[in-house]
C-alpha cells in the first residue's frame, strides 16, 4: 500500500488527517503522520486501520528523506519556515507535495525542475490563502466570461469566535496564533483605490477601516491587509483600479487596539526593563508622560484624546491594563507583555466554537450598467478540535490531495489553487463540508 | 619628522586639519591626510609646509596598513562602519587613535589588548558626541566633589541655521546629513522621569517636546533621544531617577514635522511604485483615504486633525508638497522623495551660517536645598568651510590629539574623554575657539 505522507499533526491537521483517513480505502493510500510529539499523532490516527504515526524531527534530515522517499505524496503542515525543505527533498526524490502555506521565494525557484520531473508542488490550498483563491477566481472567471469587466475587488477574512459564544466587550478571543494577532500590521499596507496607489503606515491602520456585514453573522469592519497588490497579478487582474484585501474584526475592535498601537504597547523590537516586577498598571504608565496628578487612566484618555466614560475604555478596562497585577514575564517586549495579558482574557473557554467569516466584493461593468457581486462564507466550527479554522485549512488540502491521486488535478509545478480545473472540484467537494460561498448580485446604477 | 595620520577630509575635518597644520611645529609631526578624492584632500591641506596628501581607499588592506605603520597617532574621520577596520590595525601595529564617533562593540573588544600595549583609543570627542560628555561630566564631578545628589539631568543639542540667515517657516536648514534628519527617530526612545521608565513610539515622538530657552539664542523644544539610558553608565549616574537626551528643534517645527510622520512620509522601508513619474501632490496624496470630492490640502487636514488656516499647514505648504512637481526620483522610499524635496528647500544659501546649541540641565540637592544649573553652549559658524559643526567636531579632536602628544592626556585604552584629566585641558582650550560654556544657578526652592 502506497503512503501519504502527513508532516506535523497540530490543531490545523485535525480534519485533513481525519479526511484522509475516512478516504483512505477510496484512493488505495496508508497515511503516515509524523510530529515532533509522538502523541499527539496518535491521537490524530487513533488508531485507524490505515494510519500510521511516527516521530519526527524536520531538522533530521536522514529521517525526512527517507520518509519522503517511502511516500508518493507529501503534505506539509509543517511552520512555514520549514517547508522548503521537506519541498527540496520531495524534488529531488520525485515526490508531490501539497501545503496550506504560502508559496515562499525558494519553493518558487523549483517551479522549473518539478515541471520537468512530471511533479506537481500545490501551495496555498488552505483557508487565506486557499479557499480565497479558489471562491475569488471562481466569481472572477464567470464575470470575465460573460464579458464583464471588474472594476473593483475587495476581499476580506476573519478568524473569531462564533456569536454564540461571544460574551467580551471586544467581541474577540483567540482562535489562532495570539502572537500574529498582537503585531499583525506592523509594515505598511498597499493598495489601490480607483486608479490610485496608497500606503497604510502601522499608526494609521486600524483608523482605515470600512464596516461590512456578512450574511447573517452580522456586522464586520475591516482593516487592510500589508499586501493586496500582488494579488493583481494572482488573479489575472493587472489593471484593476480598486484592490484591497483586508482582516475582519467586530465593530470597535479596531479603535480599542488603536490605542495600544498608538501609545506603542504592541511593540516587538525592544525589552522593557525589569519587566517581571512591573504591574500592568505599569506597564500602560510607561508609555505615558510623567505626570503626579493625574492616574493613569486619565492620563492614557488625555494622551490619546479618548473620552473616559466611552467604549474605547470599557474595553480597556475589562483587559484589565489599569491593575495592580504583577506581570511576571523577564526580560519581555511590550508585545510579549500583551500578548500574556490578552491569552487570559481572550482565551476560548473550554465549550466555546470559533467561526470564520469571509467575503469578496466584485464590482464590474456589463453591457452598460454597473453591478456589484459579493460573495461570502462562514463556516462556525464543530468542537474544539474539528475547528472553523482547522476544517477550512485541512478540507481542501485533503480533498486536493485525494483529487490529485485520482488524477483529476492534472497540474505540474509550483501551482496555487487558481486554475479552474483545480478550484473547481475543491470547491463543489467543500459543500458536503459546510463550506458553502452564497453569491448575491445588485445593480449599482 | 613624525606624522600624524587623518584619515578623511570632508566637510567635519576642516577645522581639525587647519588645527593640526597650525600647531604642527609645536608638536613637531607633519599631517598626511588621505581621502577618496585628492582634491578635497588637498583643499583642505593648501600646500602647508608639514602637510602631505594622498589618495586613500579604506577597504584597500595593504594600503590601510602601510599608512598606518609611518603614523604614531590616526584620526579616522571616516563613516562610522569603518573605524573599527583602522582600530584593529592601529592595535596590531602598536599606534594610537582618536576618532569622534561612537565606540562600537568592535572597537570596545580591543580595550584589553590596546590597554597591555599601553596604546590610547579616544573615541566620542566630537560634538555629540565629545563636547557634550565633557561639559556634563565637568559639571557632575563639581557637584559631586561639594557632596550634592543630583535628582534629574537633560541634556540636548541641535545643529540648526544661525538666526541672522533663518529666514524660513520652519526655522531650519540642513546642516548636516539630511537623510540622518528624515529617518531620526525611527526607533523607540527610552527614558527615566521620577524613577519610571518611559517608552516613546515614533509616531508619539514629535509630541513628546519640552520647550527650552537657550542663552540670547532663543526658544528652542526638544524631542526625546532614541537612548538615554546608557548615560547613566557613561557618567556614573547609575541612579538617577530622571534622565533625558533630547535633540533641539526651533517651536512648531516638531508639530508639522509630526505631520510627515503620521501619514507614514518618512518610511524608508519599502518603495512607491511609479515614483519618478509621481508629483509630490501625489505623493501626499497616496497616504490619504480615497475621497471624490476633497482636495489633497483639505484631505490632509482632516485626517491629521488639523485647522487648514495653521501655521502647520503654513510650513508644509511652504515646501510645495501640494504641488503638481514631479519627483523625477526613480525606485524611491518615502524617505527618500521627501529627502530630495527638503534638500531643494532647506538647503543652507551660499552665504549662510550654521549654528551649534546645546543645553545641560542639572537638578540637584545639597545641604536640604534644591538647586538647578544650566550650562549652554551657542557656537555659530564662522564661515562654509569653518561651520560650526565643523569646528565643534574637529576642534576637540585637534586639541587631544596635541594633548596625547604632548603628553598632558595619559589615559590607556579604548575611552571616551569623561575623565577630569581628559576633559579639563580640552575645555580649557576649546574656550579659545569660542566653544564656551555659560553655567547658570538658581535655587529650586
């Protein structure tokens, strides 16, 4: 029995391992699943007739050649910074291989030999990026074909706990890294809006947020991504006017986290000294004037021109950054100190669901009149280990993955997911998973 | 006769070659002075009788070496990044050397071994830093040696026009690197006020000033330096509950400058596309929202919440960003664009004076009272060779240089002058050029 080999086994390879295993009789593939913690890939297997675990060392690099070597495809949910590597090697011993991640300079400059091999290295097949490309491309194709001509995309996700279980102020908790959520934005965002180039400093993001609302999740607003203009040319849209992809968060999230930007609390580039002694009341003090009168809650509503009784400050305060509480973090950023605080109060509780939302905006010309297309998806997760956020990252990879070996993906190359006869059976497959894109047409004239 | 080896002869060595051609005999040492261009070299020299130049490229090993073999002291007035290649060599081959910039972490790893060879390494007597170190450090031992507890110490200094040639909205021209002025700032400032650590973010910079008169030069405001915290060390202040370096600007000057910051135009970190084809009207515009109606003047105020009748808009008007200029500057960073338009409006006219102000501050308490001094420091430029910054950086340069030779400064290793048997005959001597400090007392209580 051939093999499909299953690098790292963490929370987003929950329901691609249960995936490939449910199908494994229908392609004819042993899955072997490989993770730093022997554990926690048997508790991915369970057991399963064919499924098999080992330990796995990315750095060995006896071990991931000969693994790969014993597989015909290879799926790395590896971090990102490893998959090069295990793609080196697929290449090298004419293996396919399969990631959620981002296609990286080095797994693009294999594109030429993989060709040349008859092998496909398929990137970007996760949820952002994956599901994007592939519900984006699909709209983008039908409008072009009818002969329409877009005028403007704007594209947008967000990862959040489902509504159901979304009792904080913020209407916020961690579904995912907490480290990316505290210093996301931290280079300058670009864009182009009606023809014209613009550029989004660190300081000015979360004060450029549009509001949106998405089916019946409700209201959204969004904060622009640090690169939408490569997209242009992954979409086949060169000389697009407007493009901006952004987050989504809940409405006033964005100036509450504001405040932190602007006073510099998000701040990874340096150590606060004699961090572990300080209170979080310290901590907030630090970015502020000196100043004996005042506390510091009035002197952070002074300093950045926020009135005390409003909503900014509720926020604020149920953080809990004005107590007497001891940090206990050595030698930290400032970053680091709110990331500590924020996964106390932003932590999933052990019932919680977390949801993702996302939704495309297409405005486009034909025959004379304007219309606007959106298209949006929220998937609300199952448990606390069949997540929004691992079914959507996992799904597709699986699916592609079984659709590559029953040789409907016929690709080869260092591809992403935005050809046709890829999207296409990936995303008609996705809604037996719940992962349903509702498309809604209006007249803008 | 023996030589004294300077090593660069652009705008900051004019004052300390004249100096040491002066005062050659004295010491008996000719002055070989080498730099990339010939020309400047011998500008600068002006066929002295104990003066020698010669074409010098520092990354050439061989020549570095042979060069510094037939010196007994080197003056590197190089960039900074290439002191320490001239350091290890002078250490190797048993010679002295005394430069004006900071010490780096490679020049402070030779301390050891320059000390066993009994060789000096001066480093920081220039301006800022040099001048400033020794003025402070004068007046720490004074008030140290009566017994008195000194509570605060600021300290800031600007190199600004002189006022009789300030005929500009901003009170300011460029006196020095003007790429040093765009970038400045762009890491967090550090501070102690009353005990409490204090973290300044760049886009809070330029309003965290304090407003300072200086002597009969004027008004002046400060901004926080990126480091202040390592002072403590340097002048044994490990204690003191409050100290701050700050850089001197005259008043409005950081307001508007603020205004550059807050839009993200002095970002060095990433380019605008297009840019040579761009006008500066829409280089300002790119970091605006999209709006229809407004124009670039009123989207600007709006979204910098400020008042379009202000004396801010007055300075950025007067630049001309507002007007349909083009950049004509391939492949640019923000920084870059604005660097190239201030370099056409802030540039110093043929006939113009430039100005060096520095400021201490020290509060202290002795015998139960209260007490603040002021020393200050105003030098003007005597002409455009002789500018003020040229004479407050090589001036002291030259007088230690004659010193060590003379025998008066007997320090070993690599120092920087905060040593009374250092600092005293220097000052001493620097009088004599007009680099006087006015010390001011007043009680507190």
């Amino acid at each position: 029995m051939k093999k499909i080999l299953v690098l790292g086994a963490g929370l987003s390879s929950s329901s691609l391992i249960k995936y490939l295993l449910d199908h494994s009789d229908e392609y004819n593939r042993g899955i072997r699943v490989g993770d730093m913690s022997l554990e926690i890939a048997q508790k991915k297997v369970n057991n399963h007739k064919n499924g098999e675990v080992f330990e796995f060392d990315v750095l060995n690099e006896q071990q991931r050649i000969k693994e790969i070597q014993n597989a015909d495809v290879v799926i790395s949910m590896l971090p990102a910074r490893f998959h090069h590597l295990v793609a080196e090697n697929c290449v090298e011993h004419n293996k396919n291989m399969i990631t959620a991640s981002y296609v990286s300079k080095e797994i693009k400059a294999l594109n030429e030999k993989a060709k040349e091999k008859g092998l496909l290295l398929l990137n970007e097949i996760g949820v952002d990026p994956g599901i994007d490309h592939m519900s984006a491309m699909k709209v983008i194709d039908e409008i072009k074909s009818k002969g329409g001509k877009i005028l403007a995309f704007k594209s947008s996700t967000g990862g959040l706990v489902a509504p159901e279980f979304d009792n904080n102020p913020w209407n916020y908790k961690f579904t995912w890294n907490p480290r990316n959520v505290v210093v996301a934005g931290q280079s300058v965002a670009q864009y182009i809006d009606h023809g014209k180039y613009k550029y989004v400093p660190y300081s000015q993001l979360f004060r450029r947020v549009e509001r949106m609302t998405v089916l019946d999740a409700g209201e959204f607003e969004m904060y622009p991504n640090r690169d939408s203009l490569s997209y242009r040319e992954t979409y086949g849209l060169e000389n697009i006017p407007t493009i901006l992809r952004g987050t989504l968060r809940r409405p006033g999230y964005s100036e509450a986290w504001n405040v932190f930007v602007q006073i510099g609390a998000t701040d990874d580039t340096y150590k606060i000294e004699n961090s572990e002694n300080l209170t979080y009341r310290d901590f907030i003090n630090s970015f502020l004037p000196y100043n004996l009168k005042d506390p510091v809650e009035l002197k952070l509503c002074n300093y950045v021109k926020i009135d005390i009784e409003s909503e900014i400050m509720s926020r604020l305060k149920w953080l809990g950054i004005f107590e007497e509480t001891k940090i206990g973090m050595p030698n930290a950023s400032p970053a680091q100190i709110l990331q500590k605080l924020l996964e106390e109060k932003w932590a999933l509780d052990s019932e919680d669901k977390d949801m993702i939302v996302m939704q495309h905006q297409f405005e486009y010309r034909l025959n004379g009149k304007n219309k606007l297309i959106t298209s949006s998806l929220v998937v609300k997760g199952k448990d606390q280990v069949h997540t929004a956020m691992s079914i959507t990252v996992g799904i597709p990879v699986a699916i592609a993955t079984k659709l590559f070996l029953k040789g409907v993906i016929k690709q080869k190359g260092v591809i992403v997911p935005t050809m046709k006869d890829v999207y296409e059976p990936v995303l008609k497959e996705l809604e037996e998973y719940g992962i349903v894109f509702i498309e809604e047409e209006t007249d803008l004239d």
